[in-house]
C-alpha cells in the first residue's frame, strides 16, 4: 500500500497527480450531496472522553459544509482485527513465503520485533493461509455492503496517545500497543480501501487525528473531501 507524508491536502494531491500520471479533477468547491458517515464503535469506543468530546466537535464543524452526516456502526472493522489476533494476517504468511530463502539463516541481522513478525507468518500453514484469504473476503464483502450509499467514513486514526519509549522495551508491552495502532488502520489496507489522515491539532490530545476512508478507486474524490474538511480545521 503506498503511502505518502505532506504538510497539507493540496501537496498529496499533487503527488498523487504525479504518481497515477492524470490530472485530479475534483475541487472542494464540486463536491455536493456527499454522505459521510461517523464510525462510533471500533477504536472511537476506545478514546477517552476527552477525545471523544474533540471527536464531536469536528462533527459539528464538518456539519456546517453542507455534507450529509450519520452516524454508522462498522462490526467488520473488529471482526477483522479479532481474526487476525487469532490465526494471523495474510500479510505475515506472505512476507516470510517471499523472503524466508534469504533471511531464514540471518535473522540476528533483523530487528527483534521484525523478527516476531515473521515468525507469526511461518507458523501459517497454506492451509490456513486459504482460510484467512476467504474470511478476508467475506468481511470485505459484508463491509461494502454496510456501507450502502455512505460515500466516506470518518473515524480516529489511533485510539492511544503515543507510549512513553521506556514501556516499548518490554516485550508484551511493545505488541500490546503496536497492534493497537496496527488495528486502527489495517481495514484500509486489507480491504482495499483508499484513506487520508488529517491532524486536529487541538492544544490538547494534539496526537488526535481523523482518518477519512472511501471504496477503491475513489482517491480524487477523497482528497477533494479532505480537502474541505481542511479549510475549516487550519
């Protein structure tokens, strides 16, 4: 999944411009009669109420540009991060099926925690692997069809603020927090989502952000939503 970092919505537009090789035709100004819908279950359920005070606010602000909000409930988005706590990811058993002939003999060479990665990816047998590859795309399925006419979902990025370093030398610690942040955005990569991330900048929670996410092939559109959504927020 290509992912890019800029200081604002207009710069990703003009590197997503470059990299798919046509011109984006959507401006903030065309988009009418869009339906967004808020997620409040999955990680929104998760932030303190601080944050989910915050989250409220940016609904009332994004109410006044003329979109159509709801709010919407996303099950699959759990049931997905659940099937993966509990058989793996496809993405594991693929990376070590592409490069366990070379780093099978050299692991000391890699990171710990890449290492522990790889090594979910070697206990998934083909079998299984099939297995998560369907259940994959049952959940896809499913996810589409919730969403129905909803052009756009909004939900936080991440659920957490950012650990102190020293609680990542633990072990556990350092899995307990990286998949929580793994969770927040793996539906966009593994159901083939585009997504745009837009920071709140609120003097407090400023790790607080909010992850804007459309179907597939859906980017100029995206960023022309986000786009908006960023006039208000600066």
């Amino acid at each position: 999944t290509v992912g890019t970092i800029c200081k604002s919505v207009k710069d990703t537009k003009i590197l997503f411009d470059i990299l798919s090789e046509k011109k984006n035709n959507y401006q903030p100004h065309e988009i009418k009669n869009i339906k967004l819908g808020f997620v409040t279950d999955f990680n929104f359920a998760l932030l303190d109420n601080l944050s989910k005070n915050k989250i409220e606010q940016l609904r009332l602000i994004i109410s006044k540009l003329g979109f159509i909000i709801k709010n919407i409930q996303i099950p699959e988005l759990q049931e997905l991060n659940d099937l993966v706590a509990d058989y793996g990811s496809v993405v594991n058993y693929e990376a070590w099926e592409n490069w366990k002939d070379i780093i099978d003999k050299n692991l000391d060479f890699i990171d710990l925690n890449v290492v522990d990665r790889f090594m979910i990816g070697k206990r998934i047998s083909n079998k299984k692997a099939t297995f998560l590859k369907r259940k994959k795309l049952k959940l896809k399925m499913r996810f589409l069809q919730r969403l129905g006419d909803t052009d756009f979902i909004l939900l936080p990025t991440v659920s957490i603020k950012p650990p102190k370093l020293n609680l990542l030398k633990n072990k556990k610690k350092y899995h307990f927090y990286n998949n929580l942040v793994l969770d927040n955005t793996r539906a966009a990569n593994i159901f083939d989502l585009c997504s745009i991330s837009i920071p709140l900048n609120f003097n407090k929670r400023k790790w607080l952000s909010i992850s804007i996410i459309s179907k597939k092939n859906n980017d100029e559109k995206l960023l022309a939503v986000a786009e908006k959504i960023e006039s208000i927020l600066i």
